[in-house]
C-alpha cells in the first residue's frame, strides 16, 4: 500500500484533522512534506500529540529509519503500552531493533516508552495489521475526547 493510499484511508475516518505541512504554512520548514492526524470533530487542533504521523525524512536525533533515501517514509502509532508491549519484542532478546528496515514493526525509535510503534516502508507484511492499528489508535483518540467533553 502506497503512502497515498494510506493517508487516503487516515482522512476517510470520522472527525480527522490532518496537519500537512508545507512551504509558506507557518510551520518549521522540518515538518513540510510530513502529515500528523488527531481525532478532532470540532476541526481544532486538541491539546496534546497526534495519534497517528507520517514522515518523510529523517529528524535531528532520529536518523536511524533513513528515511532521506529517496521514496523512503515511516508511519508512526501511538498504540498504548499495554498494546505496545503485546506487538514489539523485547530488542535484548531480538538482538536489537533495525529501525531502518522495511516492511516491519518496530518500537518508534524516540517514542517507544510513550507507547508509539513505527513502520518504515509497510508493505505485505505489515499493512493490514497497521490499517487495523491505526484504526483503534483513531477510536482512542474519539474516546479520550468524549472523557474531557464527557
């Protein structure tokens, strides 16, 4: 599944607000190019992270995805710990993670103790379980915001 194809599904669930920076959007020129989605039915950016961002080059201090090669890009979620802990092995008993390989699923190279996995270039291996993962991380954003509404 191809990255459009991805963010095509993202923006098709209810109450999303895509950020997707670009040149001349008052955002720092290090996000252009990249898409950050919140569960958002009043169309304001909540408080707090997305749920779900799609990035397309590597960050300072996050270049191990190598995501400035050319086509590479990496879909991040945040899943909760408790479900991180079901889905990404533990990297001592794995031998460490490769954060840069393709069509796997990883703890986020960053934000992994916060609960966020990360897939760079998802493919056959990963695609329908991170549909589905995105999925609930989009219903546990609409939950959390009918608490704070609630």
């Amino acid at each position: 599944m191809s990255m459009q194809q991805f963010l095509d599904t993202v923006r098709s669930f209810d109450s999303v607000l895509e950020l997707a920076p670009t040149e001349g959007s008052g955002f720092p020129e290090i996000a252009w190019g990249d898409h950050f989605f919140y569960y958002a039915p009043d169309g304001k950016v909540p408080n707090g992270q997305p749920y779900a961002t799609f990035v397309t080059k590597d960050y300072p201090g996050d270049t191990g995805s190598g995501l400035d090669a050319p086509g590479r890009w990496r879909i991040n979620v945040h899943v909760g710990k408790k479900a991180f802990a079901e889905l990404v092995t533990d990297p001592e008993q794995g031998g460490g993670h490769d954060f840069g390989a393709a069509d796997v699923l990883l703890p986020h190279p960053l934000y992994a103790d916060q609960g966020w996995i990360a897939v760079v270039d998802p493919g056959p291996g990963t695609t329908p379980m991170l549909l589905e993962l995105v999925r609930r991380a989009h219903d546990a954003a609409r939950e959390r915001a009918r608490r704070r509404t609630g």
